[in-house]
C-alpha cells in the first residue's frame, strides 16, 4: 500500500515532467538527465542540482528562525560586519577547495540576500498579523552554528557540481529541475519561492579556481 507522502511525490513528478515539456526544450544528449516520475526518489530534490538546491532550502529555512530570533527585539537584519566575516571565511574555504574565492563569494552573497528577503517577508508578515507571530525565540548563537555548517556542505556541493555547472545549458536546466521538484516537494509559500530565486541566482556562474 503507498504512503500519502509516496503518493504525493508522484503526483508532484507528474507534474514537474508535464511542466518540463511545456517551459524547456531538452537536448536529446541529455534526456537521460530527466527521470521518470516513478524514480523520483524518497527525499531530496531531482537531477545533479539537487543536493545543492536543498542545502539552499535549508538555509532558507534557518532565515525563519533567525527572524524570531530578531522579531521584537530591535535587533536590525542587515548586519554588514557578520556578513562582510562571513564572505571572508567563504573565500577563504573556496580556495582551498580550488573554487574562485569571489565567485563562491557572489553565491554567498546571493545566500544571505535571500534570507533576508525572507526575514523581512516573515517580519511584515507577523506585524500584519501578531497571532502568526512566534512565541519561541531561537538562540542566534545556535543558529550560527547551523549557517557555519551549511556554509561548509553548501561550498562542497559548488565543488562536486563544477562540471554539470560548466555548461549553461546543462546547468540551466538542472536548476530549474531542482528548483521546480523543491517548491513542490517542500511546499513553499511565495515568499520563500522568491527568495529560492534569489539564492539560486549565481548557481551556474559558480566556476572552479
């Protein structure tokens, strides 16, 4: 007997393949890349890109609890000096792993520019609406710890992805296969959709060293 959550991911592949056939013309050569509906996996989003755009969705999803962190409290969301270290050490880590430190950079970049779209979506949002308004205030010291690590799986990811992002082609599509299987599959509203958008922004132009 299938799951709901079976079912439901078949449904979703269904209609990421209908949605494929009307917005992207595939080369034959990569047709393979596409899998059925039926082989969409458990978890995860599809094709190469995959991998990457869910560590993407995960931050974005940190961005939220960074927002109840910072909700009510006067503390500002820009926070030039904290991102300005955190470039730093991404450049600093892309070396070594032979990517362009200020490519890797700009991915970043593009990385905290969508959390804060999505802090300030979250803090429109619960002002509009207190009721919606957290009553748990995350530990941001906690949180920066889960950005440390996500920042280092998400550069190993730019680095096991540098040949399938070489190509704009084949990196193009990949990405909005990726993208297209994770707003579906976790659900997201417009406002995390637009900040996908943002992150995902310099995906292809990511280049080794």
């Amino acid at each position: 007997m299938k799951t709901t959550s079976t079912v439901a991911r078949g449904i979703a592949a269904t209609a990421l393949t209908v949605a494929g056939t009307m917005t992207l013309t595939v080369p034959p050569a990569m047709a393979a890349e596409f899998p059925a509906p039926a082989a969409l996996a458990a978890s995860g989003s599809l094709g190469r890109l995959g991998a990457l755009t869910d560590l993407v969705v995960e931050r974005l999803r940190v961005g939220d609890d960074v927002a109840a962190a910072k909700f009510g409290t006067g503390s500002p969301i820009d926070d030039p000096a904290r991102e300005e270290q955190v470039l730093n050490q991404v450049r600093e880590q892309a070396s070594a792993l032979g990517l362009a430190p200020d490519a890797a950079a700009a991915f970043f970049r593009d990385q905290i520019t969508a959390s804060k779209v999505v802090q300030r979506g979250l803090f429109a949002r619960w002002t509009a609406h207190p009721g919606q308004a957290p009553t748990t205030r995350p530990d941001l010291g906690e949180i920066r710890t889960q950005l440390d690590r996500l920042t280092t799986e998400l550069l190993a990811q730019l680095k096991a992805t540098v040949d399938v992002r070489a190509g704009r082609i084949p990196c193009t599509v990949q990405l909005k296969l990726a993208n297209g299987s994770a707003v579906v599959l976790d659900r997201l509203d417009a406002l995390h959709r637009q900040a996908l958008g943002i992150a995902v922004h310099s995906v292809c132009a990511v280049s080794p060293a």
